[in-house]
C-alpha cells in the first residue's frame, strides 16, 4: 500500500490542527451535496505470543493465533469534508489509538482526518491481544500489567492502512440504512438487575425465554454502494458481548463478529468489505444460560452440541449474525429501508465525567427513594468489590453472589435515610486478592476506606482509578476523561461513547436523543459503542443499585447513566441548532514519559538459537474428513513478524504474510487453500528450552478429499539486525 509523504511531518500536524478546527465548524451545520463513499480493510495482528488475553485472566498469555485481526474503515465524504467510521477487531479501542492513528495518517499526506471526523470502535472481542493503554488499570487487569509497544504500533498502522484505502476507494456512491428485529440468539447475562428497572416488563413463560426476550434484537445496517457499481461494503451494529471463545482461550481471534465479517466478505467475492460493530452490549451474551439457573455460567456452543470443537464457537455464533444482516440487505417483510440523503453532519466533545452536575429532567422517575435528585452528579471513577462475583460469561473470580456486596438503604418515615454497609465478615474475599495480586494490601486498605461511599452509593468502592483517588502511585488508573461523538449521515445518526452500556440504558438514551435530532430530520438512532477510548460499564440508576458485575464496574456512579443521555443531548441540540459543541476537557495526545512495559516489549525480540523450520512431529499418511491435522516444526519467534511489520519490510513481512499453509496437489503441483486466516486452521506456540515450536493444526471438517501438506512460514533473527524467511514442510497426507 502506497504512502503518501511531505517533507516536514511537524508541518503537517500543524496542518491538522487547522483542518480539525475549520471542519469542525463545518461540519456541525448539517449541508446537503455531493456524496462519494469508500472503504478499505487492514491487518492489525500484533504479537501473538507472550502478550495479555482479551480476559481478565491474570497470568494467561497469548500462544498463538485462530483467525487474524483486522480493522475495516467506511468513508462517507460529503461536499468535501469526510466522516470516516472504523470497526477495529479489538477488546478495547484504548484511548491511546486514536491519537497514534492520526499521527500515522499525518505522515502519510492525510491531514483531512482529525479526532472530530474520525470514529475508531472496537468490536470487543475477547480472544483479542491487550495491553495498549496509556493508563495502568486496562493493563493490568488483562493477563500482565504493562504496555506493548509492538502490539499499539502494528494497531495504529492497520488502522491507518484500511483509511488510506477507503480514501483511494472514494468514488461518487451512495449509504443504505436498513433495519429490523432478527432471531439471533443472545440472552442477558445479569437478568434479575434487568428486572430491577423500573417499567420492566416480560411475557416470557421461564428465565431462559425472558433472557432472550430482555436484550435488543434490533439490528441496523449501513450499506455502501458505488454508482454504477453496485455494493461494496457493510456495516452493522447489533449488541453482542465478544466472548464465543471462552476464558480459557490462548489463540488470538476476531471472535463471532469477525468472523461473520469473515463470512460475507467471502460470500460477496471481490474486495467487499463488511464489518460486524457493537451498540448496547453491556448485559448481552451470544452464549445460553443455564437453563436451570440463569445465574450459572453460560454455555457456549461447543458445551451444548459435543460435536463441535471449540474453534467453532465463534463460527456458529457469526453465522447467525452474518445471516441477518445479509437478510437486512435484502429488505422485505419486518426490515425497514431507508435511501440516506446527502446530508451530513458531525459533533463532537471531550468531557470530565467524574464531576457533572446532571439535570433532574435526565432522571425522571428513574431514581431509588432515598436518593437525593436534587443534587446529582457522577463521581470520581471507583471500581466496586461486587466484582468478586465475576459474571456468567467465566470471569475467574466467583467469590459471593452477585449483588451481594454492596451497601444499603432505606428510607425512614421522618424522612431520614439510614445505610447499612455490607459485612465483610460473610464474603470470602479471596477473590479480590487474586484479581488484584500483587497489589492486594493497597486493594484492601481502600476497601475499607469510607472516602468515596458517600457519592458511589450501593458501591463498595474496592479500588478509586481516578485522578484524585489513587494513593498507591499518585497517578490515574483510567482516564476520567471522556470522548463523546455524533455523526449524522442522511436520516440516521451514531452517538459514540467509550462505554459498554446495558440494554436498558441504551434504550433510554437513544429515546431522548432520537427525539431531539428528529428536529433535523434524523429518524434512527445508533448506539456504537466502544467508541474512541474505553471507560467500562454504563448501567441505569436501578441496575447500579443491584451491584452486579456490570454496575460494580459502572465506574462513575449511579448518576452515571443520565449524564450519558444529559451529554449526548447536549450534542444532539448543539446539532440541531448548527453550533459545534464544545469540549471542557482533552485526552492525551502522547504516551507519558515513564510507562510499565510488559517484559516481551521491554527487551529486544531474542536471536533464534534453534535450527527453526525444522519438522519435529510429522502428519500421519492419511486422515478422516473431520479430524485435525497437526504438525510440529522448531519455530522462530513470532514477536519479529510485528517488528519487521512497523519496520516496514515488505520482503520478509509482505501484506499477504501468514504463518502457516494448507497446501493440496492439484494436477502435480502445491496449491494454497487455507492460509491462518482460515477460520479452520490455528498455530500454538509453546517453548522448548530457551526456544519456541509451533503447532501447526487443520481441522477437516469442511475440506474436500485429496493430497496435501501443512507448511510452516516464519521470519528467524539471526542477529540483532538480520533475519531471514524460514520455511517448514509436512510430509503429504491424503484426506479421506
């Protein structure tokens, strides 16, 4: 992929800090004109080994790789000022990312996009690789506290590479909205805080049927055409937790969203890209309930159907969602379309949430009885101890009953409100001292500290990751500030926000919205999530005071909620109104000078010592279809794929780079057939010695009879400055 390139990088950030403030300006008056359309696709597979899981799962690290990561970007351009929206296959869209980004479009030529423009989400999937905060809480809970450099670099630069190739793809087009209410199969993992919320109403004959009932099904798609061309790409949103590959899983993957991105991308041929985002996900699980006892940990597919392997669960789970949206596209009975005008508009601005007065016109009647509405406001950011309950996706920690620890009230007759604090005494409280070891003494003296109880409620404050709260380094944790973006294409708009909110939530911020921008001729409203940064969870008042999972982690208070739909509104008016909203806070831009490196990004990648590519375990001479296939070579470290990648060298690392082959004899010679990109093949790394070998793995349930080979495609560091391509073969086997 081409760059483009100035002379002076400093003048061209220069250049977009002008280009942000102009186009912001501009864009908040929504204009009608001209539409081009473009999308692109980029690799962002950093490191697969020796890095944090996608779960809080101390310890556990990456050891190999399912599917690949990819990030895909979709260009709506109108009258000149673009709005580019990106669905990246990550756990977290980090708040570092969008800055870096930015800076690799700068390099590149492309100053046109800037934080007000651009809209970066994760899709959230937990088999992703972590550690690429700037803050120390969204690396420490993941696997090992630290950042990786290698695993942020290789991010930014896919990233930055499916934007450059949107905007080569721009060409005069056109966005379909459709949408409608499928039959996917998700449920809500902390139904009885659903119950709690006031006007909560259920039909359902049992917990199992009310589960599925009680989360949206609504799923919304943009299709993007070229004139004369026809379709070219998609982009859906559907409220999904990313968490088909369970807590247990060491391969990195794109989970069920990306796989159902997978899966129609192949159907529709060509270079068509289709992406599968988030929006109100926080209490939506793509696993099934205990049918028993919808509190138990869920199942996923393979725990139901014993004949599937574990790789499938995200293919079963993406084949679902990749179905509706294809019948979406389609249109008919239940799916409503709509021909997007050429009218766009953007807003954007950059809040402290930790101290927001919120207008009591927010809360309605959602509030308990002994709280004080007259004086709401969020608080500083605190993580609750509810969380030792863990949640039904496999959370490693199952201490207490969820909902069992937090502090309660009751409202007196003289109209005092007296507060019963939890008992310590009837918790085993090991849970949090396996969440939080090595820094347990300091988790447990602020567990007990009072400071913050007053304005966190319900919440037993467990640790304060604020800016004013923690007392271990002086430092924040997380950043309490927030991003919050608009953009309006046509008839349809998508509020972003850095949060995971709950069904419920979501629903009463998009009904206050929705109402204000229909003023201006917006008639759906999309809630895309993980948007711009991550801040955790976002429940309702009534699902905060049950403390489950989710609310312990509603780091801002229980006032939280109703200032997400109190800010969104305020962007929403200034919108209508034609005004750019403005900002009472700014996210970093650059790393701080003294970051924790996690050890593999702290050291240089090690020189290869082993004769790597070397066969150590062969095929058999034949296998049933159905079985997995599996090789062992001597490896080289998979770590130099990535540094080779940021380095640029398209010799060893070419954009079509993968670490292994499936290879079949056609008419006498080796024909590829699979690539690690195959939902159907993954490598597992493992050390031997100081040394690495690699697993090689098939499985053949959707391969056709015949001769093949596995091969083995990895880059050895001969020096600490040269490398070379190393190349494994498996004898021939024939499938049967």
């Amino acid at each position: 992929m081409k760059r483009l390139r100035k002379v002076a990088v400093s003048l061209l950030l220069a250049l977009v800090m002008v280009v942000s403030v102009v186009s912001t300006a501009f864009a908040a008056n929504a204009k009608a004109g001209t539409v081009r359309v473009g999308v692109g696709k980029g690799d962002i597979t950093g490191p697969i080994t020796d890095i944090s899981t996608g779960y809080n799962s101390l310890g556990d690290l990456m050891k190999g790789l399912l599917t690949r990561l990819n990030a895909r970007a979709f260009i709506v351009e109108t009258n000149g000022v673009p709005q580019v929206y990106v669905s990246a296959e990550l756990v977290h869209m980090t708040e570092s990312i969008k800055p870096g980004v930015l800076k690799e479009l700068a390099k590149r030529g492309l100053t046109q996009y800037n934080e007000q423009n651009t809209m970066l989400a994760a899709t959230h999937c937990h088999s992703s690789t972590s550690n690429t905060s700037w803050y120390a809480l969204y690396d420490l809970i993941n696997g090992v506290p630290g950042y990786d450099d290698e695993s942020y670099n290789v991010i930014c630069i896919g990233i930055a590479d499916a934007i450059e190739e949107a905007t080569n793809d721009l060409a005069p087009g056109s966005v379909t909205l459709s949408y409608g209410d499928t039959n996917i199969n998700t449920y809500n993992r902390s139904l009885l805080a659903a119950r709690a919320n006031k006007n909560y109403k259920t039909s359902a004959k049992n917990d199992t049927q009310e589960s599925w009932q009680s989360v949206s099904k609504e799923m919304s798609l943009l299709t993007f055409k070229h004139d004369g061309e026809g379709d070219i790409g998609m982009l859906s949103f559907f409220p999904s937790h990313g968490t088909s590959n369970g807590i247990t899983n060491e391969l990195v993957a794109a989970d069920h969203k990306g796989y159902a991105a997978y899966y129609v991308e192949q159907a529709k041929g060509k270079d068509y890209v289709a992406a599968f985002a988030q929006a109100e996900t926080g209490d939506v699980s793509p696993n099934e309930p205990d049918k028993k006892d919808v509190t138990k940990a869920f199942k996923r597919p393979a725990d139901v159907d014993k004949t599937l392997d574990v790789i499938e669960n995200q293919m079963v789970d993406g084949r679902e969602e990749a179905d509706a949206a294809l019948w979406l596209q389609k249109g008919g009975k239940g799916v409503t379309t709509i021909n997007l005008t050429k009218t766009a508009a953007t807003n954007y601005s950059v809040v402290d949430f930790s101290d927001i007065k919120v207008d009591k016109k927010y809360i309605g009647d959602h509030y308990m009885p002994y709280d004080d509405i007259e004086n709401a406001r969020t608080a500083e950011p605190c993580i609750g101890a509810g969380i030792i309950a863990g949640d039904e996706e496999g959370a490693p920690v199952d201490n207490a009953k969820e909902g069992a620890v937090k502090h309660t009230f009751k409202k007196n007759a003289d109209g005092t409100v007296t507060r019963t604090k939890v008992d310590f005494n009837e918790i085993d409280l090991s849970g949090l001292e396996k969440l939080f070891d090595p820094l347990w003494p300091y988790a447990m003296k602020l567990l007990k500290s009072d400071e913050f109880d007053e304005a966190q409620m319900e919440k037993v404050v467990c640790l304060a990751v604020g800016h004013r709260g923690w007392e271990l380094t002086g430092k924040p944790l997380m950043q309490p500030e927030t991003p919050f973006q608009i953009f309006r294409i046509g008839e349809v708009a998508l509020l972003a926000s850095p949060f995971e909110l709950t069904t419920e939530q979501g629903r009463r911020t998009k009904e206050v919205v929705a109402k204000t921008l229909k003023k201006a001729g917006v008639k759906h409203v999309i809630n895309a999530t993980y948007s711009n940064a991550y801040s955790q969870y976002m429940v309702t008042r009534e699902e905060f005071a049950e403390q489950h999972y989710e609310g312990s982690t509603d780091l801002f208070g229980p006032w939280s909620g109703a200032a997400l739909t109190q800010e969104f509104d305020r962007l929403a008016q200034d919108m209508v109104a034609g005004r750019a909203s403005k900002s009472t806070a700014s996210l970093r831009t650059t790393a701080p000078a003294a970051l924790l490196y996690t050890y593999a990004a702290a050291v240089p990648t090690p020189v290869d010592v082993n004769d790597s590519g070397k066969l150590v375990e062969d095929v058999k001479s034949s296998y049933k279809r159905g079985e997995t296939v599996t090789a062992v070579f001597e490896a080289a470290n998979p770590r130099s794929i990535s540094d080779l990648r940021i380095a640029g060298d398209k010799k060893l690392v070419p954009d079509n780079y993968t670490y292994m082959k499936v290879q079949k004899l056609v008419n006498g010679k080796w024909k590829t057939v699979a690539t690690d990109n195959d939902p159907y093949t993954y490598t597992r790394y493992h050390n031997h010695v100081s040394t690495y070998r690699v697993n090689v793995n098939w499985l053949t349930k959707k391969a056709s009879k015949g001769t093949y080979r596995l091969v083995y495609w990895g880059v050895k560091k001969d020096t600490l400055i040269s490398y070379h391509k190393v190349v494994g073969t498996s004898s021939e086997f024939t499938l049967v």
